[in-house]
C-alpha cells in the first residue's frame, strides 16, 4: 500500500511538472509572436512541422481504418459531423475509424500491461476497455463541435459589425463578405473559414442563396439559421441589408448577455454538489472529530 502511494504521488509530480513545462513552453511562445510577430520563413516552416506530423498521424492510423465494416450512411454521418468540425478532408473519415480501431487495442494493452486483470474480472475489463475505446473518437468529436460552434457563436456579432462597416462604406455583399473575413481570420478564424467557403461557391457559380443555406447546414446553430434566413429575406425583398445585420448584431449582444448572466445564476447551484460531498465533510471532521473522540473516551470510562 505504502508503495503504491509513492508510486502515485511520483507521478502526479511527473505529470504536473509535464504541464507546467509545456504551459511555460506555450506561454513564451505566445508572448515572442507578440512582441516579435514571426516571418513569412518562419510560418511556413512551422506549417511544414505541422503537416509533417499530421502525415505521420496518418501514416500510423489509416491502415486500420478497412477493419470496421461500415455503411454509405455512416460514412455520411460521420463526414457531416467531421465537417461541423472542421475537419473537411477525405483523409479524416479514415482517421476517426481507424481511430476506433486503434485506441482500443491501445487501452487493452494498457490493460494488460498494467496487470488489472489480477484485480479485476478479465471478461469485463477487457469489454470495458473495447467499449470506451470505440467511443472516445466520437466523444472527441463532439466536444470539436461544441468548441468550434461555440466559437462561432461567440464571436459572431463582431464579424457582423464589421460586415455592417463594410457594406455601408460602399462594399457590394460579396466583397464586404470577403474583406471582413480577411480582416478576422486571426481573431475569428472559425467564422472566417466558414465565410471564406461561402464566397469560394458564390465564385464557383452557385447561387448565393444556397451558398447561405450550404452555411446553415455545416454549421448547424440556430443563430447562424436566423442570420441565413435574415439575409436571404432582405435580398428577396429588397430591404436594407446593413440595416438587417445591425439590428440582427444587437440582438446577438444582447443575447450574449444574457446568457453569461444565466451562466453566473447557475454558478451558485452547481457549487452546491462540492460543497456537500468535499467541503463540508472536512469541516465537519476536523469541527466534530476531537468532539467525537473526546465522548468516546469518556463513555469507555462508564462501559
């Protein structure tokens, strides 16, 4: 027992020393691209490292990928949602299932490795580790979703702001659409990658109402369905466009408000579960525990 302890705490320092190297690693980073922005060389070689690695990735995790039998429909499904995320290659289809292949074969060797079987029923340790390991791609996948979606939501009145600015100083929509995603691709560089695809298949020839409604789809938030349906109306109708996104932006902040202030009414209630179950029981020990032993002194006394 004594030694697991020790075995334990020398990893918890292992790994909290890992993570403050690399915060420290990634916080000097951030701060020299600050002061001293990096060169044209200097970006492109970083990409190459990136593409490099995301190639070996590849490399390891494809072949694994013709091991799980699938149908067009899953396929389809699991594109849409990969797109959702970002991820728009066709090589990253092949990467989720041959990540469900691969990471759980990994944790089964962990397993194993480990000796947990001694400890454990094999049978369900094993289909344990099978289970959680076909379903952590999904689960990373999702919370992908989340993050870029919440991203978009987030930073979409600031894009429409400067839509607004755009279009009232002369800009036609298409070009007031491609400025603004040119001028945000660094501080909102989700909704500029979304937009950016918007305006290659409105120059792809395809009508600019479905190049809008393609936008809803892969997006798929409600907000981004209203802002379609909002510009389509006021082009069909003929209203003021720079008109329609303001209102639309103000209505977003407000919204934004109020959601952030939902968030801080629930904080209250949320604290209630560690409170109870952390807290408040080591208040309790260390208010009533000398108490408790001191009657129970006394009692062994009379009995």
């Amino acid at each position: 027992m004594g030694l697991a302890f020790l075995a334990f705490i020398a990893i918890f320092f292992l790994i909290a020393s890992a993570g403050l190297l690399i915060f420290r690693s990634k916080m000097a980073q951030r701060v020299s691209a600050a002061i001293e922005p990096a060169s044209h060389e200097a970006k492109w070689t970083n990409w190459l490292k990136l593409s490099r690695a995301g190639s070996s990735i590849k490399a390891v995790v494809q072949p694994f990928d013709k091991v799980l039998p699938k149908s067009p429909q899953e396929v389809s499904v699991a594109q849409k949602r990969l797109i959702r995320a970002g991820l728009r290659q066709d090589s990253h289809v092949r990467i989720l299932y041959g990540a469900k292949v691969l990471i759980p074969l990994i944790l089964c060797l962990l397993a194993f490795v480990s000796g947990l079987g001694s400890h454990w029923s094999p049978f369900i340790l094993y289909t344990f580790a099978l289970g959680l390991g076909y379903l952590l791609p999904d689960f990373w996948l999702g919370r992908q979703i989340k993050k870029r979606q919440e991203e978009i939501r987030i930073g979409l009145p600031d894009f429409l702001d400067l839509l607004v600015v755009c279009i009232e100083a002369g800009l036609s929509m298409d070009q007031a659409l491609a400025r603004s995603a040119d001028e945000m691709r660094a501080s909102q560089p989700e909704i500029s990658d979304e937009m950016g695809l918007v305006i290659l298949e409105t120059k792809a020839g395809r009508p600019r109402a479905d190049a809008w409604k393609n936008l809803a789809d892969r997006v798929d938030i409600p907000i981004i369905r209203t802002l379609v349906t909002a510009i389509l109306q006021a082009d069909q109708f003929g209203t003021s466009i720079s008109k329609t996104l303001r209102v639309y932006s103000e209505s977003l902040r407000v919204q934004r408000r109020q959601y952030v202030e939902e968030m801080a009414a629930k904080m209250a209630v949320k604290l209630v579960f560690p409170l109870v179950f952390f807290i408040f029981p080591c208040l309790f020990i260390v208010a009533l525990g000398p108490t408790i032993l001191h009657v129970q002194d006394q009692f062994k006394k009379y009995f």
